[in-house]
C-alpha cells in the first residue's frame, strides 16, 4: 500500500461509489469557505461536514466557487443527535441538502449513537429511503462502536459503507476497526492529527526528522498506510497544503510498527469518542451535564 497511494487514491465503498482516501475536515471552522478553496486548490476532492458543524452552506459555497464538477467532490455531511428518529432524520436530510445547494450527498452518516437504540435503527432507515429516493449515495455513521454496529446486522438491515470514529496511534480502536475489516466498512479517522496534542512525543518527532516532514504529515501518512481515510483539517492554507504533501515518502515497517505500538486504547482519546455509550444518559451521567446537552440541541 505505501507504494501505490497517490493524492487521488480512493476506496470503493460497497454502495459501489468510489471516496477518495484523503478527506479534509471543516469541525470548528464556521466560515470554512476559504479553507475549502486552499484545499481544492491543493488537490482535496473530499470534503467532510456535517449539521452541527453549522457550515453546510459554506461547504455548498465553496463547492459552487470552485468550479470542480459535481462527479468529482465527494461531500459528506452528518444527522446530528438532535435530528435523529425516522421524522426528523428525513426532514434533516432536505434541510441539510437545501444549505448545501446539492441534489444529492455522497455520504450521509449519524453522527454518534447516543440518540439511543430505537432512534439509532429508526434514523439509518430513513437515510436508506433517502438513498433509495437518490438524495444520498452512500449511508454510514460515526462513532459506533461494535455492538451499535451489530445492533444494524441484527436488524437485517444492509451494512454501513463508512464508519468514522477518532483515530490515531495513540487511539487505535482496535476492535471497531476489526469489525469494520471482517465486515466491509471503511473506516475514517477524524482527529487524525490528535489537534496537535501530541506533536512533541519523541517517537513521532524522531520519524518526522528523519523524513524531514512534519509530524502532522507522519500522522497522515501512518493513517493512509494503515487503510484509514484521514480527514486533516485546518483554517490555514499553508497546514492545508502541507497536509496533502504526504506522497513522496513512505513510513517503513520498523515506523509503523513504533507507531502502533504508542497505543492506549480509549485513554489515548483526545475529543468525546462515545464509542461505548448507548446514550446521552449513559455518556453525560451527571444532571448538569443533561441539561447542558439539552440546551444546545445535543440530547
């Protein structure tokens, strides 16, 4: 794999539609428009929102300026916790298309399992009918852990093309990530660069200096030979464009097996990772915590 990945490289998703492996993510970055314009100008063609992001239309925008051919972006955008459930999950998809400005979204995941079970088999049966109605080409979720994503066999229903949770070195997910290979799911990492956190651990900067590359792009490119799409992000053109300068070297084994051995399962999560929760309740236990999920429209 590490001699044949190039910036165009993609994966055929069960659904049958190619997504390129190199994604670049827009999480906290409300007026992504500019970004979004470094990144195709850097070659980008896989852009990763989603509706609690608040920049769909910016994602529509950008798309729009850029002039790129509709079969040539793949755009993926998110059914937030406060839109699951059979009803609102198919309202949210026309809304979420309307601020895009697209006909169709190459990939629509729920964003985590916390709704719970019910509203979890509900919502990905209404992205089906969306996909059915040809508004979405390829349904997923994030966040699940195994057992969210047995619950799916279980229910008979067709197996999610994408699973999207955080993953890194220091945040290998080693049983999702089984289960996703057995089974057919890509799996995206998000957090790919640990925001950072980890840029100074001394294994990392030792690789880096030795391929005279940044430890963001030694990041990528472990993620890229792992078989994971990565979906960098960053509002500074210059990051944006070193993010995508991973082709011209190769980790060896020797590195990539340093690197795997960083591992520290859950206790490596640097953002939420509510890989193991069945829902809101199970993942902010305390009153305070509920009512603020509440508030802004999480629960």
């Amino acid at each position: 794999m590490a001699t044949t990945l190039a910036l165009d490289s993609t994966f055929k998703l069960s659904s049958g539609y190619e997504m390129p492996r190199l994604g670049f993510g827009v999480y906290q970055i409300r007026q992504c428009a500019e970004p979004i314009a470094a990144a195709f100008k850097a070659g980008y063609r896989h852009i990763d929102s989603a509706q609690i992001y608040r920049n769909e239309d910016q994602v529509g925008e950008a798309f729009r300026a850029s002039g790129l051919p509709r079969e040539e972006v793949f755009i993926t955008t998110k059914v937030a916790s406060r839109n699951q459930g059979h009803a609102k999950a198919l309202a949210s998809v026309d809304e979420s298309l309307k601020k895009l400005g697209l006909d169709y979204v190459d990939l629509f995941l729920i964003h985590d399992p916390l709704a719970g079970k019910t509203k979890r088999l509900e919502t990905y049966k209404a992205l089906l009918e969306k996909k059915e109605a040809g508004k979405i080409r390829s349904v997923g979720v994030s966040n699940y852990g195994v057992h969210h994503l047995e619950e799916i066999a279980a229910a008979g229903l067709p197996t999610p093309t994408v699973n999207q949770i955080e993953l890194h070195p220091w945040c290998q997910q080693r049983p999702i990530v089984e289960y996703c290979a057995k089974n057919n799911i890509v799996v995206e990492a998000y957090t790919p660069l640990t925001q950072g956190v980890k840029f100074n651990d001394p294994t990392l900067k030792e690789i880096a200096k030795a391929h005279g590359k940044e430890p963001a792009q030694v990041l990528i490119r472990w993620s890229l030979q792992k078989g994971y799409s990565p979906l960098p992000k960053s509002s500074t053109p210059s990051r944006v464009t070193s993010n995508a300068d991973v082709y011209s070297f190769a980790l060896s084994d020797t590195e990539m097996d340093k690197l795997d051995a960083l591992d520290k399962a859950e206790k490596g999560a640097v953002t939420w990772n509510p890989v193991n929760a069945g829902s809101w309740w199970d993942f902010i236990p305390s009153v305070a915590g509920r009512l603020i999920a509440k508030k802004v429209g999480l629960a």
